[in-house]
C-alpha cells in the first residue's frame, strides 16, 4: 500500500487521492470527541467562512506540502498560491497544479 501511494504521489490524481481521505478524518474526529487536532475540512470550512466575512479573494498557503488547501479554495478564491520556504518541497506544489493555471498565475 505505501509503495501504491508513492506512485499515486506523483500523478496529478493524487489530490483527489487525498481529499477522499478527508472524509473518513472528518467522521473519525467527531466519534473520538473533537480533540483540538482539528481536520482538513473544518480547516477548509473555516478558511472559506474568513474568506467570504472578511472579502478576501487570494489566499497564500505557506508550508503546503501538496497544496490541499490551495486546491480545496481555488474555485471559492479569486487566486490560490502554495508558498514554500523550503527549496525541495516548492516543486511538489508546482507539479500537482501545473495544468491549473489559476494557482500560478
């Protein structure tokens, strides 16, 4: 199974991979009592409630790794941007939204 999703890592299905995932953690985290480690869809539903509050219309993710939260808001948000500080992990981002041309614009 980990050699499976290695592969899958580098395919631009990965993301929809990932975010499948995000449902089951969702559920899990509701039976063990929402502990303070919070999942990926409360972040996205809490991201996209500031946006829509405050009128933001870009969002700059820093220390994405696969740019989850970049691809979860990219058709809410005017502009999504994965920024990273580390050098190795910038072309992850890149190459997962390299046929999306609203991420790097």
């Amino acid at each position: 199974m980990k050699a499976f999703r290695k592969l899958l890592a580098r395919t631009p299905f990965y993301g929809v991979y990932k975010s499948l995932g995000h449902y089951p953690d969702y559920w899990y985290w509701k039976l063990r009592g929402e502990p303070i480690r919070s999942p990926h869809l409360l972040k996205q539903r809490t991201v996209r409630e500031y946006a829509q509050r405050y009128g933001l219309r870009v969002l700059v993710e820093t220390g994405t790794y696969y740019g989850e939260m970049v691809d979860a808001m990219r058709s809410r948000l005017r502009k999504s941007i994965p920024w990273n500080l580390i050098q190795r992990w910038r072309s992850v981002p890149q190459k997962v939204f390299s046929l999306a041309a609203r991420a790097y614009s």
